[in-house]
C-alpha cells in the first residue's frame, strides 16, 4: 500500500518536473516550438509573473490530484466487501466536514493573493516611454507612432513561397514593429472593421481590437530579438494568417530605424491595401 503511493508520488514529481524544465529546453525565443508544452519564454516582467503564477497554480493542483488519488486509493482497497465486511455507521464528523470547507477557502486565498497582484501590474500601465497605435484589419495589422511624428503602416504576413531563411512560416510578416529594449511600450489597440485581438505570448499581452474603442496595455522587453504573436479572435477567412512580429533592438538601432523608418513611410503612409492586395501576395 504505502510502496503504492510512494510510486504514485514518485511519478509525479517526474512528471512535474519534466513539465516544468520542457518549456524552458524546448523554447526557441519569441515563438512557439516543437512539442512544447510549457508557456512561451518570458521576455517582458508580466510575462515573468504569469510563468510565476502557472507554475504555483500546477503545484497546487498536481498535490490536490494526488490527495484524491491517494484517498480513492485507501477507499477502495480498505473499505471494500472483503476487506471491511462490516462497514462503520458514521455519518457525521464535524472536524473533517470544517476541514473539507476550510481547506479549499485557505487553497483560493493563496490562489487569489498573486492572482489580484498580477492583474494589478498588468492593468495599471505605467508612465509610457513610447506610445504604439496597433489598428487590425481584415486581414493584417496597421503601426503608428504617434509619439515619432505620427508616421505608420501596414504590417502582412510573408508569403510561404516568399520566405526568407530563417522567417518563420505564418509568422513573419513584411514591416515588423520595432521598439527599443527596456522602455515601458504603451499599446493602444483598436479595429478597423471587425473584433480583432492583438496577442504576443513572450510580452503575456492579449486584448480585444475593437473597433471604434481604444483599448490599452503596456509591455517592457528586457531582451533583444524578434517576438511573434497572433491574432487571437476569430475575424473571417484570413484571421490565421495576420500575424504580429515585434523586433526588440537597443536604443540606438532604434534611432537609426526611426529616421529609415520615418523617411520610409512617409512617402507611402498606411493605406489600407486590405484584401485585394492580401489576396495578391497569396
Ligand atoms: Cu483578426
């Protein structure tokens, strides 16, 4: 009985440590790798926390899923037929029914205390080092800096058949947003035509693009490379395919691609090409 559960035990310490090193093995930066199973990589302090929080929340549930284990376990092999021919006429037990109450309350307070202080650092933006205005369209994205003299574009996704070695297939899109590494990136976020939602898992950012609201978040990168997300609501035919790639670079090459970047989109400011020239690229 007890080598029993000491195995049961010994599995899942495995396992829970198996789950919690893979996602770390496995990652590549800023995107999704084969067979990972864990989150993506953190690379902003709200990303960080949200691994924090994942990995208190599946110790927690891996020791109530063994707690029931083991106790269905001493049910069924001391209290069946044969081994308890005559069972015991109890019904009531003040102390375990308390316990059984108290203990879940104690389990959601625990639970409840990182879970509000997360919520609090990601919703309460703070003083923004740089303001982005990301508009979704059916189906791609459009960048403003409103802060850099205003100038902005559309952002497709590359072509399969127009991939570059190294760009990753449906993620890598034609103008990647660029922002500097460890400054506070204000995001607001809004719709041209349909609910979009802008998500990048490294950044631990997803909010609804609605159209004719401006919804805001905010996100710090602490390292530079490029990170992928998705749109993540369901928008019509080509919702898989408007893909979101942020280049995090130092602050000087930053600079350099604001002045290329300024002088680039000026002459051909955001358009709103939209299907027609979506459906070209295919
Ligand atoms: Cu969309």
């Amino acid at each position: 009985m007890m080598s029993l559960v000491r195995a049961a035990g010994l599995f899942a310490g495995t396992l829970l440590s198996a789950v919690l090193a893979s996602g770390a093995a496995n990652a590549q930066m800023g995107q999704a790798a084969d067979w990972q199973i864990n989150l993506q990589d953190a690379a902003t302090p709200v990303m960080e926390r949200i691994h924090g929080f994942n990995d208190l929340l599946l110790i927690i549930i891996t020791a109530i899923v063994l707690l029931v284990l083991v106790l269905l376990v001493v049910v069924a092999l001391r209290f069946n037929e044969r081994a308890n021919p005559v069972p015991s006429k109890t019904s009531h037990n003040t102390l375990i029914e308390v316990a059984w109450t108290v203990l879940p309350v104690l389990i959601l307070v625990v639970i409840a205390v990182p879970s509000f202080r997360l919520l609090h650092l990601q919703l309460n933006i703070p003083e923004a080092d740089l303001t982005l205005k990301v508009t979704g369209h059916q189906w791609y994205w459009s960048y403003e800096y409103p802060d850099n003299g205003g100038f902005g574009f559309d952002s497709y996704m590359v072509p399969t058949k127009d991939l570059k070695p190294g760009q990753p297939r449906l993620l890598a899109v034609d103008n990647e947003v660029v922002v500097p590494v460890n400054k506070n990136i204000r995001v607001q976020v809004t719709a041209a035509d349909v609910i979009h939602s802008f998500a990048v898992p490294s950044f631990g950012i997803k909010i609804d693009a609605l159209p004719g609201r401006l919804n805001e978040t905010w996100f710090r990168a602490t390292r530079e490379g490029v990170y992928y997300g998705q749109c993540s609501e369901l928008c019509g035919r080509d919702h898989a395919f408007m893909p979101i790639a942020v280049r995090v670079v130092s602050e000087k090459d930053f600079e350099a691609w604001l002045a290329q970047a300024k002088a680039k989109f000026a002459s051909a400011p955001a358009d709103g090409r939209g299907m027609l020239a979506f459906a070209a690229a295919q």
